[in-house]
C-alpha cells in the first residue's frame, strides 16, 4: 500500500499541459500563470496560482478551471457562507486548489454559514445546505482540496511530490523540518464531489495534507461522495478536531509517511474500500498517530455501500487508536490486525455485534485486548454527533441514530 502510493507520486507524468491560457501570463513551467478574474455566467472564474493575497467573498461565486494555487507568501482569504465551484478536468489538468508551502488559507466558516466547495454541476447558492440537484454520492466532479507543508515526514526523500500534482509543478512539494508550520486555518468547510480520475486508478482525495504543521488549524470539515479518500494525512503533525466523511469512494481515512497528530471527534459513514487505511512510516523517520473519539458507520445495505475492511494496518503501522465505535457491521468486514503490528494500540473499540459472534469480525485468533462487542445503545466510546450539526449529512438525515 504505502510503495504504491509514494511511487505513484513520484512516477506523475512530468508534462504541464496549459489548455486553459486564457487569463494566464505564461506556458512555461518555470514562470507562474497570473490569475486575473473574470466573470462569467455570474461566477468569477479563477485560473493559474494565486501570486497576491486574495479575499473570496460570499455575495460571488468563484468557479475554478484548472489547477489553482495558493503559492509561497500568499495567504487566500474565504469568507463565512462562500461557496466555490470546480470546472471539470482530467488528467494533470483536473480542477483542484492547492496551497503550496509557504502558502496560507484563511478559510473560517461558521455554524450558521460554512464555506463549501463543490462542481459547477452543482446548482447550490451561498445560503444553502443540500445540493438542489446532486445526489450525496455523486464523484469524480473535480479535484480536491490540497495542503502543502514544512513539517516532517517519513518518506525515502523529502520533500516529495504530492499525488495529483505533475512533477514539473514545484508547487506540489512537500515536507521539511518544521514541526510546527502553519498553512493557516479551515473551519467549518463542506468539500462535495471531488476525486477526480488523474491516471489509472489514481484520484484525488477530498482533503489532502501533506507535511502540514501543528501550526494549522483544521476544525469542522465535511466531505461528501469524494471519489478517493475522504481525508489523507502524508506525514506532518496537524491535528484535525469535528470531521466527517461521508459516502467516500476509496478510504474514509487514510494516514502515511508517520502523519503524527490527532483525529478528535469524527465520524464516517459507508466508505468505498476500507473505513480506516493507517500506514506504517515509508522512511527512517517514526512517528505516532491519535485516532479516537469515533463513529463508524460501516455498510449501508439498503442502499448497497458496503466497505472492506473496518479497520485496516500494516506490521509496521504506529497508530493509537482510542473510543471508536463501529456500527453497521456487514457479514464479512473485519479489523484486518490485532496482534502482529506492535505499535497500533486498541482501547475501548467497540463493534455493534453479539459478544459470541465477535470473532468473526477480527482477522486474528485471538482479540487484541481493547477490541469488545458492543451494542450502540451500550456504546461509550463514540462521536459528539451534536458538532456536525452544519452538515449536509445532518440536515440529510445520514446521521439518525448515532
């Protein structure tokens, strides 16, 4: 898992297509595209990198084409009840906005007004919760949110190119020596329809971190029908505090390169593949993960979304995991490992299945000490549901009864 993934980043196709020229300066890849607004059809269209600060206010609608990046010493400034709207892409070319290192986002939404980011299919206005005309599981749209860092990470070099970003685009880079780097904060953001197909199965995940710093502040994010991962931490040391994932086409979440900050207070709902995908370090570098205070949501037969495995890692993975409680359990979906990876921790991981029946939810012989059986209603362990409140996921009814 973890050689698949570092070599797909490094083996991206080196060529920069510049198809969309329209409002950039330049085609060479040692020059950066000028973004000069435009607007059209009511939206202000937004190309090329970002080279001065900028503000996105709610009474617009910003529509990217293309890669947009937020580069070295520019902060992006998106305010409360903003919504942003990706163009379609593919290839290298696929829609996403990228915060390089160095680069900052100030994107602070509200209870009452979170910022959104979804496709231009989506006929959502500043002001509203649920898409009007897209369904929850709608994918594949555009790209996804990436932030770059400064901080550690355990990969065989550093910095590394990110997945989804060309080599030739240095502003893919990340990874350094700054603990404690700050990319800036995101509160309360709903990321909607994304992951985009770069390359054979290769996409982009919802929310991407890559050697993000603990200087960053990540508190109140949603992301919904995401092709790929829901959130995937590369390294670094950010925490992440009130996130949800919902009906994400790949892993709901998915930690490498010794990612060593904490998950606190998240839920996700009916991933693709596995709900949890926590790899081991890819370097000499180490470090240990949080994960606690969860729900998991891990089928919907109904509606046939059923993940993998409930909880998968490998021998080497370094992860504390802490009061998650697993519902919605299929015939089949497993923790993949519980006693030969010597540095993932289980306490109080709860499943909602009868106490005779729990061996058949573990891949081992015997239960790790702090994996249990658990009904929901006798749960301890589980996500504060009232912080998620803002969400399309809430309002949809996808978190009745947790």
């Amino acid at each position: 898992m973890k050689n698949f993934k570092l070599s797909r980043k490094l083996m991206m196709g080196a060529a920069f297509a510049c198809a969309l020229s329209v409002s950039l300066t330049s085609c060479e890849e040692d020059e950066d595209p000028v973004v000069q607004p435009v607007a059209v059809s009511g939206n202000t269209v937004i190309t090329g990198n970002l080279i001065t600060n900028a503000t996105w206010t709610k009474n617009n609608i910003y529509e990217l084409r293309g890669r947009v990046s937020v580069i070295s010493g520019v902060t992006l400034t998106i305010e409360a009840g903003t919504v942003i709207k990706a163009a379609a892409g593919t290839g290298a070319n696929s829609t996403a906005l990228v915060i390089a290192r160095g680069g900052k986002i100030q994107a602070n939404g509200t209870l009452a007004e979170p910022i959104i980011f979804t496709s231009v299919a989506d006929q959502i206005v500043s002001g509203q919760i649920a898409s009007p005309n897209l369904t929850a599981t709608t994918n594949g749209l555009w790209g996804g949110l990436i932030i770059l860092g400064n901080a550690p990470i355990s990969a065989s070099t550093s910095p590394v190119q990110i997945e989804g970003i060309p080599p030739a685009d240095q502003n893919g880079l990340y990874g350094g020596t700054n603990a404690t780097d700050n990319s800036g904060v995101i509160s309360y953001i709903s990321i909607r329809h994304g992951g985009a197909n770069i390359g054979e199965g290769n996409e982009i995940n919802g929310l991407t971190l890559g050697g993000v710093g603990s200087g960053t502040v990540i508190n109140g994010v949603e992301i919904v029908g995401n092709q790929d991962d829901g959130i995937e931490w590369f390294g670094g040391t950010v925490d992440v505090t009130n996130a949800l994932v919902w009906n994400a086409g790949d892993d709901g979440i998915d930690t490498d390169q010794a990612w060593s900050g904490t998950l606190d207070n998240f839920i996700v709902v009916t991933a693709g593949d596995n709900s949890f995908e926590l790899d081991g370090p890819e370097g000499s570098a180490n470090g240990t993960h949080t994960i606690k205070n969860g729900t998991v949501v891990a089928s919907d037969t109904v509606n046939n979304r059923i993940s993998d495995d409930l909880i998968n890692s490998d021998v080497n993975s370094m992860v504390i995991l802490e009061n998650i409680h697993i519902t919605g359990i299929a015939i089949g979906q497993q923790i993949n490992r519980t006693t030969d990876n010597p540095s993932v921790t289980f306490t109080n991981i709860t499943l909602d299945v009868s106490s005779s029946n729990i061996g058949n939810y573990i891949n081992d012989a015997t239960s790790k000490s702090g994996v249990a059986a658990s009904t929901t209603a006798n749960a301890t362990g589980k996500a504060n549901v009232s912080a998620f409140t803002w969400t399309w996921a809430a309002t949809a009814g996808g978190l009745a009864g947790l």
